[in-house]
C-alpha cells in the first residue's frame, strides 16, 4: 500500500495535470430539480431536442475530472447530434463539496453501491426524466469519459436492468479500486483483483438475472493516465455474462485506428473496443462532423465517439450523414459542377444531391 505522501503527492500531480476550465455556459441544458432524495448529493441537467416524439431515447453523459457537464457537452457534442436525431440527454453533475478535483467518486465502496450514494442518485434522476418526459425506458443508455468512464461502469453494474447499453471512455472496471491510493494505482494499471474476481464483483452488484447492457469501450493508445490494460480488463469483467470467448469475433482497421468485436451465440455485437493509435487521455472527437470541440482531454483524432456510440445504439442510422455535412457537400458539388452561364442551375443541382442522399423528397 501506498503512503500518505506519495498518494498526496500524485493528488498534486493530478491536479496539475488536469487543468480546471472556466465555467461555460450552455443555455440549452436544464437544471433538474428535486428528484429524490439525492443521497450523493449530486447536480444535474437536461437537454431535450426541440422536435420531441414519444418514447425518446435517453443518454446518461458522465462528464470527467475537472470539467462540467455543459462543458463537457460543448466537447463531445451531445447536445448536437440529439437535437438532429431526437433523442435526451441527462447530465448528471459532480460538485466540488463532494470531489475537489470534480470527479465522479468511483473508488469509494459507498458510492458504487446498489441504492447507496451517487450511483443511486444517478438512477434517481434517470427515474424522474423517464417518467415526465415519454422516454422510452427499453432505450436508456450511459457514457462517460475517465472518471465519469469509470461511474458508468458502476452504473451499468449495480443497475444493468436500466441500460441498453454504455460506452466507456478512457475508464476502468467496477470495484477495481476501494481508496484513492489503489484509484491511483489502478489507473496505471497496477495491481487489482483478478478477472475472475471482477467478474464475482459484477454479477454480485446487482444480482441480475437478465440480459446483460451491450458495452462500447474507447482507448486511447498512448493514454498515460488510464492505461490501455484497464480496457482489456473491463472486456474481461464483462465477457462470460455476454458468453463470449476471449479472442474478439473479428477485427476491423479504421485508418490507423483499430476495432475489437465480440459477438454473442445469436451474432449480436456484445462488445466492441476501440482503440485510438496514439491518443492520450481524452475523448476521441472528428471536429469535421460537426459535432464537438477539440480542447482539454476533448482530442480531434478524425473519428468521433459521440457519433459511432449514438450510430451503435441505433440513434443515429448507419445508412444516414449528418444533415449539415450533406449540404455541405451538396453545395461543393454544385460549385464545381457549375461555371458561368451555368449558375442559374445551381439550385437544381443542390436539389439533386439532397434527394439523392434521401434528404429531399
């Protein structure tokens, strides 16, 4: 076990590493109000899309250490692509009363328990947005990035029966850790329990007999802050209650970037791990798309999580481009399509390649 001193010392560290910044404002996220009784005494807010339909999916956004929930979603983008697609959002909030540093307290026991402490209020404040907006409960999901990574691993543990599915950036399995000093070291990938013991943790969280949420893992390669082993560890925790083996079912190349598969007994995608070649500690972005903004542990590396997670949880149609893209594209078409005595056919072509990319009728 770790000193005092030496764990004080990486607090110091850490704390040089992850840079507050100013608070942003984002007038488009809600503060919710009263939703239980809060045991982890924690903040949140909502977004909702303006064209709202009945039975919306809902996604749970856990920010990581230092950031804010609106900044955070002015990172990934989340807000964005729900206002496109037509689902809400939930962003739960850490407050510096609980964590100086802003970080979800996923290594302490009594906050990564069933019906205790931040997990619980959590799961309260999803009760409460289920119920007074016509979400569709078969569709909630949650995400979260590092330590926001990690409370969503505890999410999906002690309340696996809410959650279609959860993405985990850059986060480490549940109950890895049980003080700061074994947080510390567990994010380097030191020590902790073994497979088979945190598989025992999973399954004794909850003691769900259902079927299982399906798991999006994203790491970076180069992450010196949350270690690549931690992904590999959390496939291991979650394998055998999917029934899947250890090798992945296939494996796909994405430029430089590579994807792990797991396939459950009936083909259904279980798994995946992305692993981002040469990223640090941070949430993969594509600034290109529209959606998000490169900045502190937000990383431009040309392939957005937020997307790819939306796109495999069904929100966001694999056939289907962004609006704004296709008119971008639309309209460079036309520009080079057209010269001189052609410009007055401009809008007939910009016509043309919105229905072609089933935009226009």
């Amino acid at each position: 076990m770790r000193s005092m001193s030496d764990t004080l010392a990486r607090l110091a560290a850490l704390r040089g590493t992850f840079r507050p910044r100013p608070m942003q404002d984002n007038p488009d996220l809600v503060a919710l109000a009263a939703f239980g009784t809060n045991p982890g005494a924690l903040g949140g807010y909502i977004y909702l899309p303006s064209k709202r339909a009945r039975n919306m999916a809902l996604v749970v956004v856990l920010h990581g250490c230092t950031q804010t929930a609106a900044g955070y979603d002015i990172g990934a983008g989340w807000s964005g692509l729900a206002e496109d697609y037509g689902f809400a959002l939930l962003f739960p909030e850490q407050r510096r009363s609980n964590n100086q540093n802003l970080c979800f307290n996923w290594f302490n026991p009594e906050d990564i328990r069933r019906d205790h402490g931040e997990v619980f209020s959590i799961r309260q404040m999803i009760a409460k947005v289920v119920a007074e907006h016509s979400i569709d409960s078969r569709r909630v999901f949650v995400t979260g990035l590092s330590a926001g990574g990690a409370m969503t691993a505890a999410m999906l543990a002690t309340y696996p029966e809410v959650f279609a599915g959860g993405a985990i950036i850059a986060g480490l399995p549940y109950a890895s850790a049980a003080t700061i000093p074994e947080a510390f070291d567990r994010m380097r990938g030191h020590g902790g329990p073994t497979a088979r013991e945190l598989e025992l943790r999973l399954r004794n969280a909850s003691g769900h007999r259902g079927p299982w949420p399906t798991l999006s893992l994203w790491q970076g390669s180069a992450d010196r802050t949350v270690v690549p082993s931690n992904a590999n560890a959390i496939v291991e925790q979650w394998r055998n209650v999917h029934g899947i083996d250890a090798l992945p079912s296939r494996v796909e190349n994405i430029g430089r970037h590579q994807r792990r598969v797991w396939t459950d007994a009936h083909g259904v995608e279980v798994i995946e791990l992305y692993t981002i070649a040469g990223m640090d500690h941070g949430t993969p972005l594509d600034v290109g798309t529209g959606y998000g903004a490169s900045g502190p542990f937000m990383l431009d590396v040309g392939i957005s999580s937020t997307v790819e997670i939306a796109r495999s949880w069904g929100l966001v149609p694999s056939f289907e481009k962004r609006r704004k893209a296709d008119l971008s594209a639309a309209q460079n078409t036309a520009a080079t399509s057209t010269t001189g005595s052609d410009r007055g056919g401009i809008q007939q072509v910009i016509e043309d390649a919105l229905r072609s990319a089933g935009l226009l009728r």
